[in-house]
C-alpha cells in the first residue's frame, strides 16, 4: 500500500514538474521572467508566464535566454539551427553546439508545438455612413497564417460594400488559399487559390489556381523584402456576358513589409502583382495593395488600406479598365 501511494505521489510529482515553465528571459534592465518560449516573429517573443499569461515582449530589449525545449532558429541570411537553447554571454545564445547573435535570429519556434500556438493574423472591420446622399459603405477582412517548420498556410478575405440613393449598389469580394513550402537560403515555393469578384469592373467572378517560386531577398526584424514568379491559370466571366474564358497567365511579383513594436506599433505593408497574358496578346493585369496599421490599445489597430486593379484589355467592353479605393477601418490582431 505504502509502495502504491509513493508511485502515485512521484507519477503526481513528476506531472507537476513538467507542466512547470522553466524557460528563462533576461531584459536589458536586469529583470529575469520565468516562462515559456512560444515564439519570436517580427521582432516580438511571444512569452507565456503563469503570473501575467501571455506576454510580447521586444526583441532587441533581451539580454540572454534559456529553454530546454528544442527550437528551429533562423538568421537573417536564411540559416537555420536546431537545438534547445542554451545560456551564453549577453547578447548571445547557444542553440545546440552553436553560438548565435541575438540581434541575426529572426524567427524561432519549438519544434513540437500545439496548432492554435502557430497561428496569427488581423480581423478587420469598417463603417461609414453619409446623410446627403444616404451612402452606406461596410468594410471588412481577415487573415490568418500557420507557420510550420517546412510550410506557411495563409487564407485572406475582404469584402466591399457600398449602397446609396444615387447610383447602384457596389460589391467586390476577394479570398485567397496560399500554400508554401519553406526551402533552403530563403527559397520557397508553393501553390495558391483565388476567388474574385468586383461589380465596379463589370468582373462576376475570377478564379485563379496559380503555381509560384520566391526568394526572399532581405529579412531582418523590422522588414521583409519578397519577390515571386510563377505561371497562372483563370477562369473569368462578366456580368455583362453570358460567357466564361479561361486562359493562361505569368506571374512578377514583389512585396514588402515594415513593422515596429516599440508602443504604439506600427505595421505597413505593400504588394505589387503583374499579369502578362499568354492567352490574350497585349493583355496586362496589375493589382496593387497597401496596408498600414497603427496600434491604439493593446491589440487593437487602426488600419488604412488601399488598392489599385487595372486590366488593359478586359475580356468585356463595357468594362472599365481600372478600379481604386481605399479603406478605414479598426483591426485586431491575434
């Protein structure tokens, strides 16, 4: 019976040490916070302490750091090192056998990890309305990204609508499935599924199912700089036609990215897409989109968005060849 509840008593013990969190940050002005490492991406580790819960904190104010766990770290240049985390001299740290520089590592994750652990994103949502002429205008758009060791999954939606006494009623609507695979020296390359549709260009529906290669050509902790390539599939119609097409396109693209966490945050971001035609002689589509976020209270942002699509040669000629607008709107993020 003794034998019995000695076992039990160290099977209770053992459980309780485990569930401890024994991982250690040292800040810059000499404070050491006992937790869990969760992550680090764009410059914020993200912290898990039984006293405060989760905490982000900057990552140029950590000194030193500890965690038996192992941990895929990757530098600027693109290298990645695997290993639990080890205390070094200020400034630095041992993942495995190697010594790294705090300020080079840019991302880190443990290997084993729950799911809802390697996700985040933004919820956004706008309203405007004007007495003079009854103008009604809801906003709204998600996103959100899983990041695995090997592969990044993204789903982004955004919807339009504008509704008022003197013209007709607008929509657009856009959602998007990408998937990519993280490849050695910043390379990576993946598949994406788009659905669109946009009254103010005469645009029913655009569904594209496109194949891409990227490289990113700089990466730090406040910015990103990305390029991509690929060939692309779509199957369009108008409202104005009965018909649909579907034709082959390329792909140029490059986008970049700027972000701050020094209170308040301050987060931009700017995409440029080309689509020459190989179906169509001549036809170029070019969409351009710009987000810039600025925080008002914990997780909570103001964001303006804008954003240009233009088509040279529009399969429907009542279409317009252009559409723009911008956005207000306040924004979670998670």
């Amino acid at each position: 019976m003794h034998r019995a509840s000695a076992s039990l008593l160290l099977l209770l013990w053992a459980g309780l040490a485990e569930a401890q969190k024994t991982d250690s940050v040292w800040i810059r002005n000499g404070d050491r916070i006992t937790g869990e490492v969760k992550s680090l991406y764009r410059a914020k580790l993200k912290y898990s302490t039984d006293d405060l819960g989760t905490i982000y904190i900057e990552w140029d104010k950590v000194e030193r750091i500890s965690s038996r766990a192992t941990f895929e770290v990757q530098l600027g240049s693109g290298q990645k090192y695997y290993g639990p985390l080890g205390l070094a001299p200020d400034g630095q740290v041992f993942v495995g056998p190697d010594t790294l520089a705090l300020a080079d590592i840019v991302t880190m994750q443990p290997i084993r990890r729950k799911l809802l652990d390697r996700v985040d994103g933004y919820l956004d949502l706008g309203f405007s309305f004007q007495k003079a002429n009854r103008t009604l205008q809801l906003t709204s758009g998600a996103k959100a990204t899983y990041r695995g060791t090997r592969v990044e999954s993204t789903f982004e939606v955004s919807t339009f609508r504008e509704d008022r006494d003197d013209a007709d009623e607008t929509r657009r609507f856009s959602t998007a499935l990408t998937e990519r695979l993280l490849l050695a020296d910043r390379w990576s390359a993946g598949f994406a599924v788009e659905y669109e549709q946009n009254e103010e260009l005469d645009l029913a529906g655009r569904a594209t199912v496109l194949g891409f290669g990227a490289r990113t050509l700089a990466r730090s902790n406040h910015n990103e700089f990305l390029t991509t390539a690929g060939l692309v599939l779509t199957r369009e119609k108008y409202v104005s036609t009965d018909s649909a097409s579907t034709g082959f396109e390329g792909l140029l693209g490059a986008s970049f990215s700027a972000f701050r966490y020094d209170s308040p945050k301050l987060d931009a971001s700017v995409t440029s897409q080309l689509y020459p035609s190989f179906s169509v002689s001549g036809r170029v589509r070019w969409q351009n989109d710009l987000r810039v976020s600025y925080e008002l209270v914990k997780d909570f942002m103001v964001a303006v968005t804008l954003f240009d699509s233009y088509d040279n040669k529009p399969q429907s000629v009542d279409a317009p060849k252009n559409d723009y607008g911008t956005t207000l709107a306040i924004s979670w993020s998670f």
